[in-house]
C-alpha cells in the first residue's frame, strides 16, 4: 500500500512530459520552413587586416592630397610663366644655348641667350674680343632675364643638347627642336634644389623656357616668310628694270637706225604707261628696305613734273627719286577713281610721264589731308583719355571734349 502513491506520482510526470513533447512538437511545425534562407555570417576580422586597410585608406588620402597639391603648384607656375615678358631681341631659337660653368662640387648648365655685341656697350666688359672665340650671353634665372657675361664659345652648347659647328648644317639636318635638352633641364632642377627653390619655382622656370623658345620659334619663321615675300617682290623689281632697260636700248637701235616715228611711239608705248594726275599709287619709302612692311606707303598724286627735281608731287608729302619703284592701284578714269589690279612694281622712270599740274586741286587736298590727320591724333589722344579716367574712377568727361571734335 505503501508504494502505489509513489507510482502515481511516476505516473503523473511522465504525462506531464509527453503533453509538453506534443506541445513542443506543434510550435516546430507552426514555425517550419520549407527553403530556409542561408544567413550570411560576417567574417571575423583580424587585427592585422584592421591595421592594413587603415594604412591603405591612409596612403590613398595622401595620394590624393600629393595630387591636389601637384596641380594647385602647376597652376601657379603657369600663371608666372605666362605673366613673365620675353624681350623682342630674340629673334631666333639658335640664340638660345646652355652655357656649361664649373662650380663648387661639380659642373653646372646654365639657358642663356647669345646677345648682339652692341649690348656690351656700357658694361664694365671688356669691349674688343674675338667673336669667334667668345661670345656675350644674357642668363635666363627662373622667369627674368638677368645679367650679361662674356665667356668662351666652347662652353656653350645649343638649347637642344647637339653641339654643330656649322649653324647651316644644324638647320638643314636637325630642323627645328622644340624642346630644350632633358639631361640638362633634370641637372637644372637638382641644383634649384639645392638652392632651395620652391617647387613653383622650378616649375615655373621650365614652362617659362618652353615659352621663351616657342616664341623664338614662331618669329623666325615669320621673318623667314618677310624675307621669302621682299625676294619675290625684288625679282619683280629686277624683272621690270630689266625690260625697262632693254626697251631703252630697242628704242635708241630704232632711232640710230633711221626708223619713222610712228615706229619709235610704238615701241615707246609698249615700253611703259602712262602716269596721270590724280592717279593712287602704292611704294615703299626709300628709308626702308624694298619689301619691308613697315616702309609701304600709299598716296594719290597731284602733280607730274617730268623737269622738276621731285617728279611726282604726293599727298603725304613724301619725295621719291627717279629710280623708286611705284605701283598703280587706283587710276583717274573720266573723273572717278576705279580699281588698277594689273598695277606692277616699276621705276617712276619706265612711266610714260606727261607734265600735268592741278594746283588748285592739289592745295585743297593736301589741306584736307593735313585736317584729317590732326584730327585724326586728336581723337586717338581723347579716346585714350576717356579710357584712362573711366579706370581711376573719374566717370566719363564727353562733355568737356565735345568742343575739341
């Protein structure tokens, strides 16, 4: 009897169990999933990993700042080259040389320009030396030109690093180098260096070279294609003198050899035309070179003296010898002007010239010419003065100049 209500206690517990098994068994069932997802599970990062990725995002925050500092130095050093001015002595790109000195702890290469030997004047140099073995050179530091010095042809060497004896050869063969030597540019900027220039400095110093022979560059062949047009225009020159004087001679074997006059007008007439009174003629001023563009004139002539000391009398007042060659680019057709386009270069004495004087007409124009000029200088000097008072602030003083119109 005893142990029958330790049996039911037995008892008891194990339905106790079983109806939490089910009960555990129907929560399963409610929460099953037939294709359960895969959760990703966050690899575990090491300590070492941690102090690389550090370093690398590191480093890349420092490339970056090396860039932008990179491109704010080339910015500013563009901006001092540009700014910098070239003296209009240099006229070509084998002015330019490296100039090799011997200094404390090794050799040196200095850019400079080959100057004319009149720059010496006034300078404490030695005034006489022999061009072929010594030359005057001007330095170019950073973005100046700077002092002069006289120093022996040997230790220069020319900007692109090929030394040629002869000047000819080097263009014929190497053309135009448009770059200064790389050796000697990297030996410049060790020694910057070393001087403690800054990196826009240096920096500025090399585009300002690069500059500097672009514009050395692009003169020489502007004055190479000057010199191309006063040989074309002097051939036509010569040409014409050269027919001139064969007419002449045609002309005077005509006359010696009995010819009528109606032959000798012909040839005469074929020789040259005729050059009239109100005629517009082009030249270029005897003070210049034939050809240069600086010397061409233009003018309307008022008068044909065949006798007179200044054959043609001109507008701007200018005095022409025989032998100046004149063109025609306007002729006086019925009393207007029109348009000559078969105008030539020829010598005033190859025209057929015929005395023809308009001294009214002439007076009058050479007053109104001379009006036109003067106020021609009145307003270029009062534009400048209304630019230069708009700038300080001044406003504008039309009113005031209104009378001087």
């Amino acid at each position: 009897m005893s142990n029958k209500p330790h049996l039911e206690e037995k008892l008891s517990v194990i339905q106790d169990c079983e109806e939490e098994d089910s009960n555990s068994d129907d929560d399963e069932l409610l929460k099953f999933v037939a294709f359960p997802k895969k959760t990703k599970s966050r690899p575990t990062v090491t300590s070492d990993e941690s102090k690389l990725s550090s370093s690398l995002t590191v480093r890349h925050k420092e490339g970056m700042d090396q860039i932008e500092d990179s491109m704010k130095i080339e910015k500013s050093a563009q901006t001092r080259a540009r700014v910098a001015s070239i003296p209009h002595s240099i006229n070509t790109p084998f002015e330019l040389y490296w100039q090799t000195r011997q200094i404390k702890g090794g050799i040196t290469h200095l850019p400079c320009r080959e100057c004319d030997p009149d720059e010496c004047l006034g300078l404490n140099l030695k005034q006489n030396w022999d061009p072929n073995q010594k030359a005057l050179v001007q330095y170019i530091d950073g973005c100046l030109l700077t002092q002069r010095n006289l120093v022996s042809r040997n230790s220069m060497t020319p900007y692109h690093g090929i030394n040629f004896k002869d000047k000819e050869r080097e263009k014929v063969l190497n053309g135009f180098r448009t770059t200064w030597c790389n050796e000697k540019l990297g030996l410049l900027q060790k020694r910057r260096r070393k001087m403690r220039w800054s990196a826009v400095d240096i920096c500025a110093e090399q585009l300002y070279l690069q500059r500097v022979l672009d514009y050395s560059i692009n003169k020489f062949e502007e004055i190479e294609k000057e010199e191309k047009q006063q040989n074309i225009l002097l051939s036509q020159v010569t040409v014409s003198s050269q027919q001139t004087v064969e007419n002449k001679e045609v002309e005077a074997e005509g006359v010696i050899s009995g010819s009528s006059d109606d032959e000798s007008f012909t040839l005469s007439k074929h020789k040259s035309e005729l050059i009239r009174c109100g005629d517009v003629i082009s030249y270029y001023s005897p003070i210049f070179v034939f050809g240069n563009s600086r010397g061409l004139r233009r003018a309307t002539i008022l008068a044909v003296d065949p006798k007179a000391d200044s054959v043609l009398k001109l507008s701007n007042g200018d005095i022409l010898p025989k032998d100046t060659p004149v063109k025609r680019v306007e002729i006086m057709y019925r009393g207007k002007l029109r348009d000559y386009d078969e105008g030539k270069f020829k010598e005033i004495e190859s025209y057929k010239l015929r005395k023809d004087l308009n001294k009214r007409g002439s007076n009058i124009s050479e007053v109104n010419e001379e009006v036109e000029r003067l106020r021609h200088i009145v307003q270029r000097n009062q534009t400048q003065l209304k630019r230069k008072l708009q700038e300080s602030g001044l406003g504008d003083c039309s009113d005031m100049m209104n009378r001087y119109k």
